[in-house]
C-alpha cells in the first residue's frame, strides 16, 4: 500500500456539495483529507494522479450471486460444482466486480458457506476483489424459489431457528424468500406467499436484534407486504408494487433493491435464454418500471443492484442499473449516483461507505467524464482505489481485459 496516494481533480463526495478543483489524500487505507486542491498536503513520497472527470465513492452492488457468472442457465451454474470450485468462481467474480470500479458487494444467496467465507477470509492472492457483504444461504419454504440457494424452512420456529445459523455462521444479514421468482420456473408462481408476516418476522427479529439488516426477496405483491410489515430492511426487486406497499415502505423506512437490469439483459438474449424463464421475464413488461416510478415519486431510498451472475448478466454491471434508472425512471444523474453509493451502503448497514469523507475507508473510483453530466461516465472507470490500494490504474495493462 502506498504510504499517500492524492487524486487531484473534480470530486463528488455524495454526502456534501462537488468540489470543482478539488484533492483527495488517501494515507494507510483511510482518506485523510478531501477538499480544495489548493489546501492539500502533499508528501514527497505520495502518487499524485490528475483525473480528466470525477472522483467519487467506489461503487456499491447490493444485490450479486457470486456462485454464478451469467450462464444462460442459472442452476446449471450452481449444482454439481465443489466447494472449491465455487469458491474460485466467486472470487473471480469479485475480481471483475472491482475492476469495473465495484470496491463492496453484498451477496444474497450462495450454498455451501462460499460467500461468507469470502467475506470473512477476504482475498488470499492478487489481484484481490470486491469487499464482499454476505447473507450466507437464503432461507426459502420448501420447494420454494432459489432451494439449492438456500435452506429450506417452515413455521416460525424453524425460520428462527434458520435465522440464528446463517448469523452465527459468520452471515452479515439474512435473506429471506418471501415469494416466488423468475428462476424457478417449476411448481412455484412468482406471486406465491409461502410465508405469513409471523413466519417473516420470526426470522427478522433475530437478525434485528443482532443489529443486522434483513433483505426480503419480494417480486408478488402479497409476500412483499407481508415482508415489510415483518420488518424487512431491504425489498429486493419489488416488480409489482403499489400504493399500499409503497406506503408500507415509507412508514418502516423500507429500502428499495432494484435489479432490472437482470430483466433486461435476459430480455436482450431472448433467443437463448430458456423458454421457462422467458416466459416469466416476458411477463414483468412495463410492470416494473411503473413500480420504480411509484417509489420514486413517493420518495423511497432506491439502492440500485446489478443481480449479477443471473442470465446474460455478468457481474460487474451495476453502473448499467443506474443507467436505467435515469433512462426509464426519471432519476437524475445525482440520485441515481446515490442509488449506488450512498443508499446501497444504508441497504448494507455500512455507514462508512459510499461517500468521501475524512476518516472513511479509501474506497474510490475516478472516470474520464463527469457523471453528474452523463450517468454512463461509471460504465468507464479509469482508476480504483481499494481500501487505500490503487487496484486499476490507466498505466496498468493489467486490466485490460476487464472492460471486454
């Protein structure tokens, strides 16, 4: 690690007003100083790097499987493989993510303890990845969407019970599966409710309790509901909402994952994606759109996620959400900066992230453009700084392939 690494340039700190000329000072892994370029201290020893854009927070997908790389089928990419096996895919994944300027992720469902470990050993070899945030397996009724995901659970005590194992297993949250999905296109419809809000809330309150955040798979509007009022922090997908759940979120403080770029990528590939799937995701329509726009208006917190290793959707792509937050919702380029920055660090329960702040972690990223002027500048990033490294640099060669 560098002793000092100053970035001179535009800087967009989330939590305060941009700075047009502006420094950030990066010592042993922390920001030590941000403001105006004229004031920095410099050091004889510091990288200095000029950016052409911005320099912003590093991004942050709240919403990943890093069991899967984007397959066309995506329990194939699950079953069968070793634990090491998805170990190693998982931190390729990660790998990827950080170089396409994503320094935290939070995985929502991997069997076999593999993202918690991630998590908890961080990244034995170089180059490194993502900080990974986990819920371990999710919790699912049985027979229920995303099984051989998670662990299946019936009644109060056994969702508690299921709970308090994923915590105590090193989970940084829980999910839970309150409807059906779009992946499992057999014996469960996504508007199913396997779960009554008692059910929901038996497992919640564990995790709350511990001070832990709980994201609640809610695609079917029933299950949704239920979820909220049991005390879900986060609804991730939240495709078919309305006024009442929107309203249930704004009076619980409920946070929305949205992941519809997992829903068009597999609508681009229509032609290989399998008929099963298809037919759900076809489906959705318009629907969802019309539901981040409700949230929207209503003013509740939107964290964009990318629900990579899905089909047709590798990993790395949360800058793609935020695209299609401005493009089809009507965010502006600073809210849907927000979306993955600021708010997904709320979803996650990691004040100490997704902003630029003296005394917070030295995660960051640096663009050729601005985004406050043209949201897709995060598609592109130049640099990325982890944890007070610089990871990627447009000196290093390294990377390359990373953006192909």
């Amino acid at each position: 690690m560098e002793d000092h690494l100053i970035l001179f340039g535009r800087v967009l700190p989330i939590s305060s007003p941009p700075i047009a000329d502006g420094a950030v000072v990066v010592r042993a892994g922390k920001i030590e100083y941000v403001g105006s370029a004229a004031r920095a201290p410099r050091y004889s020893n510091a990288e200095e790097i000029e950016v052409t854009g911005a320099i912003l927070p590093g991004l942050i997908d709240a919403h990943v499987h890093l069991v899967a790389s984007g397959g066309s089928n995506f329990r194939a990419e699950v079953d069968g493989f070793t634990r090491d096996e998805l170990v190693t895919k998982a931190k390729s994944n990660a790998w990827r993510s950080l170089q396409s300027g994503i320094t935290t992720l939070r995985d929502l469902g991997a069997p076999q303890g593999v993202a918690v470990s991630i998590a908890r050993s961080g990244f034995d070899f170089d180059p490194e990845g993502s900080d990974v945030v986990a819920a371990g397996r999710a919790i699912t009724a049985p027979g229920g969407h995303i099984a051989y995901l998670g662990v299946e659970a019936k009644g109060t005590a056994e969702l508690a019970d299921a709970a308090a194992h994923e915590l105590r297993a090193g989970a940084d949250g829980i999910k839970l599966v309150a409807t059906g999905g779009v992946l499992t296109p057999t014996g469960v419809a996504v508007e199913a409710a396997p779960y009554d809000e008692d059910e929901l809330a038996a497992a919640a309150e564990v995790a709350l309790s511990e001070g832990k955040w709980v994201a609640a798979h809610g695609i079917g509007l029933e299950g949704t509901k239920s979820a909220i009022k049991a005390g879900a922090t986060s609804i991730e997908h939240g495709i078919f909402l309305d006024r009442e759940s929107v309203d249930l979120m704004a009076t619980h403080g409920t946070i929305l994952v949205s992941t519809r770029i997992a829903i068009v990528r597999m609508l681009e590939h229509r032609d290989h994606v399998p008929p099963d799937y298809l037919h759900r995701v076809a489906s959705i329509g318009d629907r969802y759109v019309e539901s981040l726009k409700l949230a929207a208006k209503a003013g509740i917190p939107i964290a964009g996620a990318s629900d990579a290793g899905t089909p047709f959707n590798p990993h790395g792509g949360v800058a793609g959400e935020a695209e299609l937050l401005v493009r089809d919702v009507g965010l502006t380029n600073a809210s849907a900066l927000e979306s993955v920055t600021s708010i997904a660090a709320r979803a996650l329960r990691r004040d100490d992230l997704g902003h630029i702040s003296e005394g917070a972690p030295a995660n960051l990223i640096a663009t050729a453009e601005d985004p406050l002027d043209d949201i897709t500048a995060i598609a592109h990033v130049v640099n990325v700084v982890k944890n007070g490294r610089l990871i990627r640099s447009t000196r290093d060669r390294k990377y390359a392939d990373a953006d192909e």
